[in-house]
C-alpha cells in the first residue's frame, strides 16, 4: 500500500512539474524580443517580406542583425509569419547543426519540460531525422531536424512556434 502511495505522489509530482514547464511556454508566447499575436507595427521596419502563404499568413524574414545566436547556437534565419496584422509564427533556422543540436534540446527540455524524441518521422513531401514538441494552452512549440537525406532543405534544423489561438482563427477562416 505504501509503494502505491508513493508511485502516485511521484506520479502528481511530475505532472505538475510538467504542467509547470508548459505554464513558462505560455508566459513566454515567444523568445528574445519576438512575442506570438503582438502587432505587425512593432516588427514592420525590420522585415523583408518574403510570401504569402495558402492559409493567408505573410511571411517576413527578420532582417536586422541584432539577434545572431539562440542558447549560443548561430542562427541561419529568423522568418515571421502575420495573420491579419498579428504575430502568428516565428521560425528560426540553425546554421551550425549537427554539434550543437543537444544543446538546443537541452536547453529546451530545462525550459519547458522533458520530451521524447520521435524520429524518422514524415509529414508531406517533408521527412525528419527527429522531432520534438511541446503543446501547451496557447502554443505549439517544435524543434526538427529535416532529413540529410531528403530533396528540399537537407539536414535543416529549426525552431518554430505557433500561436494556437491564431492557429484556431485561421481554420475557423477557411470553413
């Protein structure tokens, strides 16, 4: 009986800390100087536009200089996505990956909780060596790496977010 007791106290321990992680991930709604579903005017003077996308989402790569590195790694580019004036997503690409992609996932896991890697995963025409991501109340957070082996952006890793609250308005949209 004691053994269940204390299974079960281990077992709300971890959720809550898990729970917790996930509650940073909200408070934060982004990183460094970008926040998910603030205003298009506050990033406008410092974006080249780049797309628009099927979903209507405008898509800007981040062209100023001052933001070079996330947890020390070299960043490659930073691509923000609008939806109707609102900061929907930023996605950063990595240069340097392949000695530095533990870090980014350790550093994620100390930030926002502990995830399994799923690897060899395909999604589309896209194909992974390992995914990990993170949900919580308002976002979705993912960290991959693109195949090496595959046609379009060989061994990319990349960060990305997305508002779900945007994500929500975006479908709802199209219906």
């Amino acid at each position: 009986m004691k053994k269940i007791a204390i299974l079960i106290l281990i077992s709300m321990i971890h959720i809550g800390t898990k729970s917790q992680d996930l509650d940073n991930l909200d408070k934060k709604m982004g990183f460094n100087k970008f926040k998910l579903e603030s205003s298009y005017e506050v990033y406008k003077s410092k974006l080249t536009y780049e797309m628009t996308g099927s979903d209507k989402v405008d898509y800007y790569k981040y062209s100023d200089t001052d933001i070079f590195s996330v947890f020390g790694v070299i960043i490659g580019k930073i691509t923000l996505g609008f939806y109707k004036g609102k900061l929907y997503t930023i996605s950063i690409e990595f240069i340097n990956i392949d000695s530095d992609e533990i870090k980014i996932q350790n550093e994620l896991q100390e930030l926002f909780g502990r995830q399994e890697i799923q690897y060899n995963s395909k999604y589309g025409e896209f194909e992974y060596d390992w995914v990990m991501n993170w949900v919580s109340k308002n976002v979705y957070l993912e960290l991959d790496k693109l195949s090496c082996s595959g046609k379009i952006y060989p061994c990319t890793l990349e960060l990305y977010m997305i508002s779900k609250k945007i994500r929500a308005e975006i479908k709802n949209d199209s219906f």
